[in-house]
C-alpha cells in the first residue's frame, strides 16, 4: 500500500464535493466502495454505480461492490501457540482472499501502513480453516479481522475490507510512539465496539447466503479510499 492511498484514508473532515469515482456524481455521506481487481484498489462509488456490480462477474468482473456483511464466530479459538504460529507481532491482523492467487493474503496494521506476512499460506488456510467464516468470505471484498484482547482470547469478525483500511488509516493518524499513545488506544477500542455491535453471530446449521440475507448498517463514517494491496 502507498503513502498516497493511505492519505486517502487519515484525512479529515472529507473533501466537499466529493464525486463518485466511475460516473462523477456528487456522493452522498456513508458511500459505499468498489474493488478494481485489476488495480487492487478501492474506489467510491454513489449507490447506482454500487449497485451496478453486487451481481458477481458483473462488468467483466474488474469492479466488484464491498457488502456490508458482518459475522463474527462465537466458536472460534485461537490459543497462544496458534498465535505464535501466525508470527503476528501486534493484536491485529486481517485477512482476504486474493482471486489472482486464489488464497488469503494476510496484513497487520501498523503506523507504517498495512504489512504483508510472510508467512507460509498454507498455514493461514490451516489456522483459519477452522472457523466456517473462512468459507463465507468473498474473495477481495470481505475479510477476516483476527483481534487478540487481552487475557489472549482472540476475536475472528467478517467485515467489508474497506473497514481494514478504515482501520490501517486511523492507527496512522493516532499512533504516537512505541505504544501508540492512549489516543489511539482510545480509538482502537471505539472502532471494535463498533465492529462487535454491528456483527452478528453465525448460527449452526448451513452457511448463510450474502443474497439471502439483510445487511447490517455499520454506522461507521464514510472512508476515503485509495488502494489496497
């Protein structure tokens, strides 16, 4: 990811006269985004253009539409040696399914921007495998947000992956020294509360479908996006 994309996402109050970024109209607050697959950037969309590519493959399959989709797996555990095994060194990391590559790539924020792990994929595919959400997710546009509390129990949400780089651009803008600074502690901490109220539990039985199934409003503020990896 770029200093320029990651600009996009720490500024603040949003530019007026924000445009959708396909056909130029004017963008209410709380736009929704698009992925150019090709580019591997996010784009902001107005509610026609978003609506324009929800139908998968839709324009030839270069802009997809993030969903507002959040689950959270109430089942899911993570224990210290699964951790280590991730070689993690912060609380947060993501994770989405690359369509080039066919497998998940993984991120952890950090005040220098989003960083690619290194590791292995096959063990990605081998810790997360165990969490249905891994089978849900949609390649590009959702992704799996792994956050460790502390007492070591770590929470696994699907969300939209504009919400990851909501998150890479509010620890760039708050982040103060080696701990980041109750500031961004603070931020941190509201940013979960709200991703923990707007998911809702996966339940037993057969996966949900994202077609069959009512979004849930994130009641985040509009993001400005650039790129992502």
């Amino acid at each position: 990811m770029t200093s320029d994309v990651l600009k996009q996402f720490t500024r603040r109050p949003p530019p007026p006269g924000e445009r959708c970024d396909l056909c130029g109209e004017p963008l209410p607050a709380g736009h929704r985004h698009l992925v150019d697959t090709s580019r591997r950037s996010l784009k902001c969309a107005c509610p026609h253009c978003h609506l324009l590519f929800v139908r998968p493959g839709a324009g030839q399959g270069r802009f997809r539409a993030v969903p507002d989709r959040y689950l959270t797996d109430p089942g899911f555990e993570l224990d210290e040696a699964d951790w280590n095994r991730l070689q993690i060194p912060v609380a947060l990391a993501f994770f989405f399914r690359n369509s080039d590559l066919d497998r998940l790539a993984a991120f952890y924020p950090s005040p220098a921007g989003a960083t690619e792990s290194e590791l292995d994929p096959l063990t990605w595919d081998t810790v997360l495998g165990r969490s249905r959400l891994t089978e849900l997710l949609e390649p590009d546009v959702e992704a799996l947000l792994l956050h460790r509390e502390r007492g070591g129990s770590v929470t696994c949400t699907l969300v939209p992956v504009d919400v990851c780089y909501e998150l890479v651009g509010r620890m760039r803008l708050h982040w103060k020294g080696f701990d980041g600074g109750a500031e961004a502690r603070a931020d941190i901490a509201e940013f979960f509360e709200r991703i923990t109220a707007a998911a809702r539990p996966l339940e037993a039985g057969p996966a949900p479908l994202e077609n069959g199934s009512a979004p849930v409003d994130s009641g985040r503020p509009a993001t400005h996006p650039g790129g992502a990896p």
